[in-house]
C-alpha cells in the first residue's frame, strides 16, 4: 500500500519559492499557481464557458492558491470568491490578493462537504478544476451548488478518475496517495447532474492532454530534485514523483479518463 504522500501543503505553502514556480512553468507554459490537470489553454477558455462579465459574481471550488481567480478577476473585472479546505492554500490566496491589490476577489476557508454557507441564487457562475474527485457525497454538493447558482447560470467542473480500463490496487493506492479520492464510472457524473437538475450542455475528453501535464510535471521536479528534496524530503519527493509517473500512465494509456463538464441551471423564466 502507497504511505500517503502530501503534494498541497508544500505547493501552496512554498508557493513564493523559485524552484515551485519554475516547475509549473515547464508543467504549464506560465504560472498561475497550478496543481491540476488543466492545460493553460483550457484555464482561458473558461471565462467564455462561463460567460464571465464584469457584472458576475463567481464562485471557485478548490481555488489553492488562489492566483487563477485573481487573474480571472484581473482580466475579466469580475468579483470571485474561492474557497479551499487547504489552510496554507488560503492564506497564500490572500496574501497574494493583498499584495496585488485586487479587491474584487476574496478567499476563504471552506469545508465544501457541508451545506454552504451561501444564499440561494448567489452566483452567476461555479467552478471546479479537478477538485469534486477529492469530496465525498457529490450528489448533496451539486445539489448545493445548483442551489447557490442563479436560473441560467453554468456550473464547469473536471473530473480526472473516471474509470477507463482494468487497474489495479496498487496503482488505485499510488493514484489515491495524495488524499481523499472518488473514482467513477463513465456516465455516472451525467448522472448526477441530471438527476441534480443541470442541464448538460458540453462534455470534454481532456486525458491526453492531462497525462501530458503529468509528464511535464514529473521531469520537471527530476530535473530540480536536489532543491525540492531539501524542502520537502526525500521520501515525500519519491512519493509525488510516483504519483505523478501514475497519474501519466494510467491517463496515457486511458485506464483513467479526464472529461471536462460544462452544465447550466434551468432558467426558470423559461417555459
């Protein structure tokens, strides 16, 4: 069995250092704070997916860090709310919102399990990049989000552990090394979301371009192992190195799928 094996507090905690941000910019092609599976080119589509204006009020489910929504609060005026159960994500987040001087965007700790602590109809939009994987009782967060959305508004999620192919225990336990993990099977998050109430209006198949960032990502800390070793020690470097060479061949070869969800609540003025 895989020890667990932490990937989030050292990259939300060690944020401001170099040798973090010169990884993600060979994982991704620019720093915005990642630890997820989408591309940079995904990451800007989503202000048009969402149809973001300066007038929306948005919610981040899982924003880390933090610095995606402040971009998106930078570039599209926006006011955006992110929430994370990650402590040290938050406190990054706020940090840099404040050295940024972006007022329009706020960051807070958030147990996302529980019902939320949000009016109904709140939000013009909802977003979620490889995060609903993570919690349990899916089915009562979508019910809580399709709550907290107004009539017309679209949610966007990604969902990285639908089940492709035959795979193992040991590599469910490596891929399940980081923390709490749901894997589903194909059609089920449909599901979900209909019986939720969404109406499904894109669907995505995103897996080689993630079993891509899984590689990029994984030599990218070989090549800076000493320096990332002394912050986060060896044993927890081999572990991440293991995650991430999993996470590529399970995705690579399609065992796992990555699918990118695009879903809007019913407008009710509409008959």
């Amino acid at each position: 069995m895989s020890a667990k094996v932490d990937l989030y507090n050292n990259a939300y905690g060690n944020y401001g250092e170099d040798v973090y941000r010169q990884v993600r910019l060979d994982t991704y092609g620019e720093d915005l704070g990642q630890t997820s599976w989408a591309t940079s080119a995904e990451s800007a589509e989503i202000p048009q997916l969402l149809g973001l204006t300066s007038n929306s009020y948005v919610l981040e489910v899982g924003c880390g860090s933090g610095r995606y929504a402040l971009q998106l609060a930078e570039t599209t005026g926006c006011n955006i709310l992110g929430v994370d159960i990650n402590s040290s994500g938050i406190a990054t987040a706020n940090q840099l919102a404040a050295s940024r001087n972006v007022k329009q965007a706020r960051f807070e700790h958030c147990d996302v399990s529980q019902k939320l602590a949000f009016a109904e109809a709140a939000f013009d939009a909802v977003f979620s990049t490889d995060v609903l994987c993570h919690i349990p009782g899916r089915p009562a967060l979508l019910a809580e989000l399709f709550r907290v959305l107004k009539p017309g508004a679209r949610l966007l999620f990604s969902d990285a552990l639908i089940i492709g192919g035959a795979v193992t225990h040991v590599e469910i336990a490596t891929r399940s090394s980081i923390g709490y993990y749901v894997f589903s099977p194909p059609g089920e998050n449909e599901r979900m979301l209909q019986q939720t109430g969404f109406q499904l209006v894109s669907v995505t198949d995103t897996s080689a371009e993630a079993a891509g960032i899984a590689k990029r990502w994984h030599d990218a800390r070989a090549k800076r192992e000493a320096a990332l070793r002394s912050i986060e020690g060896a044993e927890n470097f081999a572990g991440v190195q293991l995650f991430l060479k999993c996470v590529y061949e399970l995705t690579s070869e399609r065992r796992l799928l990555r699918r990118l969800y695009v879903t809007q609540k019913p407008d009710s003025t509409i008959r």
